[in-house]
C-alpha cells in the first residue's frame, strides 16, 4: 500500500521541509481510508493524503489539475 500527498497543480503551494511520515502513517488505520489528513506531534498536518485506490480513480477517468507526490509506501 502507497500513500500520496495530493496537491491541486493550480496553487503554488509547496511541501516545507521533511516530515517523518513512517511515524504518522499507521498501515492498519490508512488501509481502510482513501482520503484523509494526519497528526505530527499533535498538530495537524495541512496537507492532504490519497490512497492508491483513490489515485487509480483519478487517473482512470482522466481527470485533470491534480498531482500526486509519493510520500509513504508500506512495503518499504
């Protein structure tokens, strides 16, 4: 299971700095959401993550203005 940061490709908004996503992804709470924020030392992060099912919907029906940035992978 992946997950992805979702970023609308029309704002300029960008990532700062690096977050210890190992740390705010649990595999057992993630695998059953598609769409959701997290906790990093109890603040909200404001970004959002997808889930592979929700990137592969996206992508199959072509939908444009959003990226996808991988950010966690469980396998690894």
């Amino acid at each position: 299971m992946k997950i992805w940061q979702l970023k609308s490709t029309f704002n300029g908004f960008e990532t700062l700095g690096l977050l210890d996503f190992d740390s705010a992804f649990v595999k057992e709470k993630v695998e059953r959401e598609n769409i959701f924020r997290v906790y990093l030392d109890e603040s909200l992060v404001w970004m959002v993550f997808v889930s592979d099912a929700f990137k592969k919907v996206v992508e199959s029906n072509n939908l444009s203005g959003l990226k996808f940035i991988e950010v966690w992978d469980s396998e690894s």
